[in-house]
C-alpha cells in the first residue's frame, strides 16, 4: 500500500513537471512569435474622432444621395466612407437638463464621460449655468488633457470657431458657451477666477501644450483695434502666446500648411468667425479645406512617437441647418466625408481607432414618394400607377409642389397662406412647419431651425472598435476611447 501512494506521488510529480515545461515552453514560442508590442495590438496607438456637428441618421442618409448623385448615380445605392466600418451602434444625445440637446453638453459628454447640462464647457452637472464658482469646483478631464498628460500628442480641427462649443470642449472649462472671449464674461467671474474659452486656449496649462489646433475665430483673440471682440481694444493674446515659445508658430491662410514642421505647436486662425461655407467658397479662397487640415494634422501628430488623439469637426452641417438651407449642410457632410477618406489613407487601422458621430440630430427630414434617383434636394417627383415616375412634380392638397427634404420647424417656415411653390437652387431654404422664437444670449430674436432629439450613429473601425455596439449613452463614447487606449482611469 505504502509502495502505490509513493508510486503515485512520483508520477504525479513527474506529470506536473512535464506540464510546467510545455506550458514554459509554449510561452517562451509565444513570446519569440508574438513579441509585447504584437500581443497588445488590440490597443489604439492613436484615435482620430470625427464629429459631424448635427449629422443625425437622415442627414447621413440625404448626404449619402447627395453624394451618389453628385458621381452620377441614382445615390441611393451609394456608401460614404465611414459607412463601410465594421463596427456601429446608436448613440442617446439628451444632457442631464435637457430632452434635446445642445452642442456643449454633448461634446463635454463625448470627451469626459460625464453627461452635463446643455451650454456648458467641461464642467459637471452638479454646476449651475453662468456660475463661476460651480464651475471652478466641478471641472471635467477630457480625454485630450488626459492624452496630452499621458504623453499623446492632441489636435483639434475644425470648420467652426476654434472657441465654439465642440472643440472648446477637449480643452476648456467654462459655466457658458458663449464666454468664447471674454466680451460676455462677467468682470466679476474673471475676479472669481474664470477665464473666457480663448484665453484658456492659449494660457491654461491642460490646453496651451495642444499640438496643433486648427479652424476660424481669429476675432475672439483681438481687441477691437485689431478687427477683435475682446473687452480691451488693445488685447492681443497670439502675440505673447507666440513670444512664450520659438517652437510656435501662427498661421492664417492655406499656404501656411506647407510649412509646418514636426517639432512646432501650431496655431492656425483662417477666418474672423466660422470658416466659409462650401457653398460660399471662392476659387481663390485662402482658407484650407476640411481634408487638407486634417490632412496636415495627421502629418504634424504623427511626428510624436507616443502616439496622438485627434478631433476633426465638421462644424458648419449644424449652421446650414440651422439656416433652413439643406444644400449647404449636405455639402458640409460631404466635406467630412472626404476628410475621413483622406485619414483612412493615410493612417493604418492596426495602430489608429478612427470613430465618426455627431453630437446630436436636427429637425431635418426626407418625405413624400419621390421616385428612385429623383433630385435628393429637388421638388417630389412620384411613380404614375405603372410604377413609372411622372412627367411633372406631385402636388399637395393645397396645389403647390413640395421637397422632398424640409424641416419641422425654422426660417423656412410657411408665413401665410395660400403656400407658394418651395424654391430651390443651392442658397435656398427647405420649407418649414413653424417658425420658433428664440430669445438669444444678448437677447435678439432667432426664428433658427432647433436641433432634433432623437439618436445619432457612431460608426467605427481600428482596435478597440468592438466596443462600439448596441444603444448607448453618448458619455460611453469617452469609455471606449480609454479603452481603446488601455487605460483604465483618467488618473
């Protein structure tokens, strides 16, 4: 007996042993084949974030017959770039005080985790709006200050005032949106503390590092002496901005991109406000196009070893919305498409999680029976009862043709009746339900068309993209970043 326990003690040792050499030696063949850098390749060295300022669902769906059409096809069966990602799921935009949303809680949402009240930059729900104190008590990291602490090079594009409410939100904190300069900012709040959204650019420690940054604005860093919006009439904050580095370097018009070097910040303003509509561009225009700046974004990023995070805003889709113009955010959303396109050519998706959302939707919708391949922004044109389509455009009940795309409310709205027939062309407004009245910061009247409730896509590709499934909330899209990054706090 005692002799069969020995024997049995001994060759289980001696299985153990054998165990542990295979078990050693498949991991000494693992690591010679798949060395650390392959084994941790489900990780983003870099991601480049693209947000389509008010892209919702039909908007992706007109831009992408717009786009086919614009080819020479029907459109319908055509596919923009991002929408051949693996990866896809709806996105829930309402903040925390608001069913519909605004530009700044959503963005403060997307880079920090935290969903937050409409109109404010950075900072926590718990802060009331147009408070300086809450919002020095209850900042928000961003992913871009928290890549830029870890290492990461950070850059920001956009077509929008680099100030506006998306891009602010990577790098500032503020308990308004609209304290882009500090024209709005109460003196008192600048004794408290606060600073406006451009200074922070340039002078706060979690944003003046950001590696290159480029869109419009010029006019929230200047006095009025020099064309500016800002409280002194002598304030200039690129001069001394400029000053506190030699590797820094301002630029203001298209020739500027070629002179970018790797080891320089840049800081490009190419327009006193928003950057021009596609639709108002001139041939001559100095101002860069969306794919050129990311283009030469990706270029300076990519000179860091450690890797970067880079957000692309296609900031005026929302504009042309919001001005009842339907052509100008289709051209808008078509420039963003190429952007991406331009990235995806540029980047390998083994090392670079891309993602393309929007922010929220808008009141914009497609209607009507027109037939296959009718104009996306021409009149209705319906199939005679052969399934053929008609020889002129359907009437309404009220006599008068209608569009195929119109929105729910805006400048467009019908003023009285008898309705006339909508107009078209590329500068023309959608006709609209109704004309809301809304009262702005310094109290004017705006009868602009109002963002839409309801979800927007998130499409994705590059490692870490799995993440990107199902119905989500919009402050999950910062989780799946981290992730992608393989960080586990923003510590």
């Amino acid at each position: 007996m005692k002799l069969c326990n020995v024997v049995q003690k001994r060759t289980g040792r001696a299985l153990w042993g054998l165990l542990r050499f295979a078990l050693m030696t498949l991991l000494f063949v693992g690591c010679a084949l798949f060395p650390p850098s392959q084994l941790q390749s489900n990780r983003a060295k870099n991601i480049i974030l693209f947000i389509g300022d008010g892209m919702g669902v039909s908007t992706v769906t007109a831009a992408r017959i717009f786009d086919g059409q614009s080819q020479g096809m029907k459109g319908e069966e055509h596919i923009l770039p991002f929408e051949r990602f693996e990866q896809l799921a709806l996105v829930k935009t309402y903040n925390t005080n608001q069913q519909v949303a605004d530009s700044a809680g959503t963005a403060t949402a997307i880079f920090s985790g935290t969903k937050t009240k409409a109109g404010v930059i950075g900072i926590g729900p718990e802060a009331k709006k147009r408070n300086c104190e809450d919002a020095l008590n209850y900042p928000l990291q961003s992913i871009g200050e928290i890549a830029k602490r870890r290492g990461k090079s950070v850059g920001i594009v956009t077509t929008t005032r680099i100030t506006h409410a998306t891009p602010a939100s990577l790098y500032a904190h503020a308990p308004d949106r609209m304290y882009e300069s500090d024209k709005h900012l109460p003196q008192d709040d600048w004794a408290l503390g606060c600073r406006d959204i451009a200074w922070q650019l340039l002078n706060s420690q979690s944003s003046s590092g950001l590696d290159i940054v480029m869109g419009g604005g010029r006019r929230e860093f200047y006095g009025a002496d020099f064309g500016g919006s800002r409280r002194t009439s002598n304030e200039d904050l690129i001069a001394p901005w400029l000053a506190g580095d030699p590797l820094r370097n301002f630029i203001d018009d298209v020739s500027g991109l070629d002179g970018i070097r790797s080891d320089e910040q840049i800081l490009g303003l190419f327009s006193e406000s928003h950057m021009t509509y596609v639709a108002q561009r001139s041939e001559d225009t100095p101002e860069p196009t969306l794919s050129q700046m990311t283009s030469a974004a990706i270029d300076r990023l990519a000179a860091g070893p450690d890797g970067y995070f880079l957000l692309v805003e296609a900031g005026r889709i929302d504009h042309g919305h919001h001005s009842g113009i339907p052509a100008y955010a289709m051209l808008e959303t078509q420039a963003l498409a190429r952007a991406v396109e331009t990235a995806l050519k540029k980047v390998d998706l083994d090392d670079t999680l891309v993602m393309v959302t929007a922010d929220h939707s808008h009141v914009f919708t497609m209607g009507g029976y027109p037939t296959r391949g009718n104009p996306i922004l021409g009149l209705v044109v319906e199939n005679d009862g052969t399934g053929e389509p008609n020889a002129a455009p359907a009437r309404a009940e009220d006599g008068s043709t209608y569009r195929t795309v119109q929105y729910a409310n805006g400048i467009g709205a019908i003023a009285s009746l008898p309705r006339q027939d909508p107009s078209l062309g590329v500068h023309s407004r959608a006709q609209a339900l109704f004309a809301r009245r809304g009262i702005g910061f310094d109290g004017s009247v705006s009868n602009s068309e109002t963002h839409g409730g309801e979800d927007v896509a998130l499409y994705a590709s590059g490692p870490g993209a799995e993440g990107v499934r199902g119905v989500i909330e919009q402050n999950l899209i910062f989780d799946i970043m981290m992730s992608a990054y393989g960080w586990s706090s923003a510590k």
